[in-house]
C-alpha cells in the first residue's frame, strides 16, 4: 500500500511527458514493485472483458489486463501518435547492460534473476503508433 502511495505521488510529474513517463510510473515501476498498475486520477475505465482501459493525455491510453493469454496481469500504455519514446531506450540498454533484464525476441525482454514471476517488457510498433507493455508471465526465475 505504501509502494503504491509513493507511485500516485510521482503522477503530477508524469502528467504530460509521453508514453514513456506513463509507462514507467503507472505499469512498470507498479508491476516491478509487485503491487497493482497505478490507476489513481483516472476514473472507472471502460470495461471490456479482462480488460479496462484508461484516457491518458494526448489520446494516450492505458491498459490493465486481469488475465492476459500470455501471463497474469499485464499493463500497457499506447500512443496512437507512434512518438519516439528515447527514456524507455535509455532504460531498457541500460537495465540489460546491468543484467536486469535480457533481450528474448526483438521488442522483447524478460527479467533475470531477480524477481519471481519473470516479467517480460514488451515495445511494440503497430499502426503508426507504439505500445510499451509489461506482463507478469507464468514463468520461473
């Protein structure tokens, strides 16, 4: 509970700097953190099926899946406008050049060792747009 205090406070800053800073504060640090996707500010959501999905800024939205086909929860945020997203790059080289993480396919990286159960980060392009996602798989570190 405290973790997830902490994460809502960090919101205001995120507020409009990009996909990325949505990402990180709302789905990443959340999920790395094992506590819920952070969806503190923005309302019930649209339901649709194991999915609920949330407006963000600048026609972002987020996305929190309760029982994803590859996992057990999963949070993604979208930015149909497919803007560059430089922080989550930064990021991601540095957090495999650390050993957190490890590429497994291209757009794809699993946590390594230091958390149960693995988490696989996810950066997709698709439609002009980009997605970055993470999910709780079933799988063993």
């Amino acid at each position: 509970m405290i973790r997830a205090l902490g994460l809502a406070l960090l919101l205001p800053a995120a507020a409009h700097a990009g996909a990325w800073a949505d990402f990180e504060t709302r789905c990443l640090s959340a999920l790395e953190n094992q506590v819920p996707p952070v969806v503190a500010g923005l309302g019930t959501g649209a339901r649709d099926g194991d999915v609920v999905r949330y407006a963000l800024t600048e026609d972002r939205t987020l996305a929190v899946e309760t029982a994803p086909a590859d996992g057990m929860r999963a949070c993604a945020v979208r930015d149909p406008e497919g803007a560059p997203v430089p922080g989550f790059d930064t990021w991601i080289a540095a957090a495999v050049e650390a050993g957190r993480y490890v590429p497994v396919a291209t757009g794809r990286w699993h946590s390594h060792l230091w958390i149960e159960p693995v988490l696989e980060v996810q950066k997709t392009n698709a439609d002009r747009g980009i997605t970055l996602r993470i999910v709780e798989t079933y799988l063993e570190a």
